[in-house]
C-alpha cells in the first residue's frame, strides 16, 4: 500500500515576499520530502511571483499553476484538481509553518480515515500589533477554544491551515466560489457541507502556523463589511439562521442604530472612517483591552452593514 502522502494547496496573489517566506517554512519540515508536495495557484498573479517560484529548487516537489483571478474559493479548488497526493492540505500564503505543520496533518488523516483537520495559526507576535490584530487574533483563538470544547463539529472552520483528503473533498463539491468569491465565509460553508456529509472536524494544534497578517484600518473596515455579507449568504444557501453561525444577526441599540446608518451607505461610511479614527487614537495611546474593544466596534459596526447590504 502507498504511504499517505500530502499536496499543500497555496493560493495567491501578488504577496511575493510573503509567499517566499511561507515557502521557506515549508522547506524546513520534520515529514519526509517524499510525503508532501507544495501546489502554488497564482491567481490572477501580476508581480514576479512565478519567476522567484522558477528559482527554488527545495527537496520536496514544488509546482505551480496559473489562473485568472477567481478568488480564494475558486483557487483552492483548482488547487484540489492539480494535486498529486491523496490528502489536500489548504494553506495560505501568509504563514510561518512549525516544522511539524505537515506531519501533524498526516498524522491525523492516518488516524481518522475521512475527517476534516483544522490546523492552529495564531497572529505571529511581530503582527500582533494594535486593535484590529489583536480582535483577530482573538477571534481564531476563539473558535479553535470552541472546537476544544466541542469534538468532532463546529461549523466556524478557518481555511487557511486544514486538510482533507481527496476523495473527501469531491464528495463534498469543493468550495462555493459562486457564492463566497470576497473575503470569509467560503471556509464556514465548506465546514457546514462537511458536517452535513458526515465528516467529522478534527482539531489538530500541533500542526501550527504563525499567521503574518498585516492588518490595516483599511482592512479591518473592508473585512468587517465582507464577513457580513458572507453571513448573510450563508443563511441563504444553508437555510441557517445567522444567529447560529459566528455572531451573525442584528439586535441590541447599537446594531439598531449601525442598521439605521447604513440605509445611508455614503454616510454609514464616513463614520465608519470617523470609528477608525478614534480606534488609530486609542492604539496609540490607550492598553490593549481598550484597543481590542474599540477594533470590535468598528468591526461589528461594518458587519452589521454587510448583513443589511441587498
């Protein structure tokens, strides 16, 4: 019988520097170089990513292939046609990976025979810098805590370190890039067609990445918006109530008056920019609890917009 082996699937786009140093990572890992190859999808790449990918000669098979710009769900499944190996370990291109990131994956799979693995990935420390990284740093720890206190479900599935294996992953459909082309909610609705499927969610801490997310003010308001909207295509294509799922819904004083706001989107935005002001003030001057309150107000403030957004 053939040994289990991997395809780490990297999706990317313009973020070169970034996408050397996650290679270099890999390079460095415990498992074998003959059990994981690495699949770089440039997506729509415009920078000099391939010509840098041209010169690497690491010891374990390093291929890529070129698409045009679809997005992360769409990437990572072109990712899962091209692999070679049976397990499609889903990374992204903004990662330091622990040496025993890879092994810990296959390790899994070895033990459980169709599972789906969710890899830990805190903010590296050099990241970890102001409101907004702190209340996403917050947030991942969050929901690997959840998983922890839940074997085997949850459906908040964070798609930039887990694998699954192929066969797995056909049977499912792969991701949504209809439905899910912006930013979130394509890894929460592969978890929930998972989980419906029967496959259970196996949390493996030992297969670490340092997550270097820069995140900006600009970022934060953008991400904010999207992951509203997500939420709110997800209750339409699961038929799931987005109180169920990652803090969706809108209630309480301040949702009712963001939602007012955001009948205005043009005036909704501006104080949104007026938010991230005072959050720019805070990370200067005030401690980190106070910095990660202020990053969550504006956060909920864009999300509610998004979860309005028709």
């Amino acid at each position: 019988m053939n040994p289990l082996r991997a395809t780490v699937v990297i999706p990317t786009r313009n973020r070169r520097a970034l996408l050397m140093r996650t290679l270099d990572s890999l390079e460095q890992q415990e498992a074998p170089a003959d059990e994981y190859d690495v699949l770089v999808v440039l997506d729509g790449t415009e920078d000099d990513s391939e010509a840098w990918l041209q010169r690497r000669r690491p010891e374990h098979a390093l291929r890529w292939v070129s698409q045009r710009q679809g997005g992360l769900a769409d990437a990572r499944n072109t990712g899962a046609r091209h692999a070679a190996h049976d397990v499609l370990l889903f990374y992204d291109d903004d990662m330091l990976a622990d040496r025993a990131l890879v092994l810990a994956h296959l390790s899994a799979h070895r033990t459980h025979a169709d599972v789906l693995v969710q890899g830990y990935y805190p903010m590296a420390p050099a990241y970890l810098k102001g409101g907004a990284a702190i209340a996403y740093d917050r947030s991942h720890r969050g929901a690997i805590a959840a998983m922890e206190a839940s074997p085997g479900g949850g459906a908040t599935i964070w798609g930039g370190n887990i694998s699954i294996r192929k066969s797995t992953f056909n049977r499912i459909g792969g991701f949504d890039p209809k439905n899910f082309r912006e930013y979130g909610g394509e890894d929460a609705d592969f978890g929930l067609k998972a989980i419906a499927a029967g496959v259970p969610v196996v949390l493996a801490k030992e297969a670490l990445a340092l997550h270097m997310r820069r995140v900006t003010y600009a970022s934060h308001r953008r991400q904010g918006f999207a992951e509203g909207v997500s939420l709110a295509n997800l209750e339409r294509v699961h038929g799931t109530r987005v109180e169920a799922i990652n803090g969706g819904g809108v209630g309480g004083a301040f949702d009712r008056v963001a939602g007012a706001l955001w009948s205005l989107p043009r005036i909704a935005d501006g104080v949104g920019h007026l938010l991230s002001g005072g959050m720019w003030l805070v990370d200067r001057g005030m401690p980190a609890p106070v910095q990660l309150r202020m990053a969550r107000v504006v956060h909920r403030f864009y999300k509610v917009g998004g979860l309005l957004h028709r």
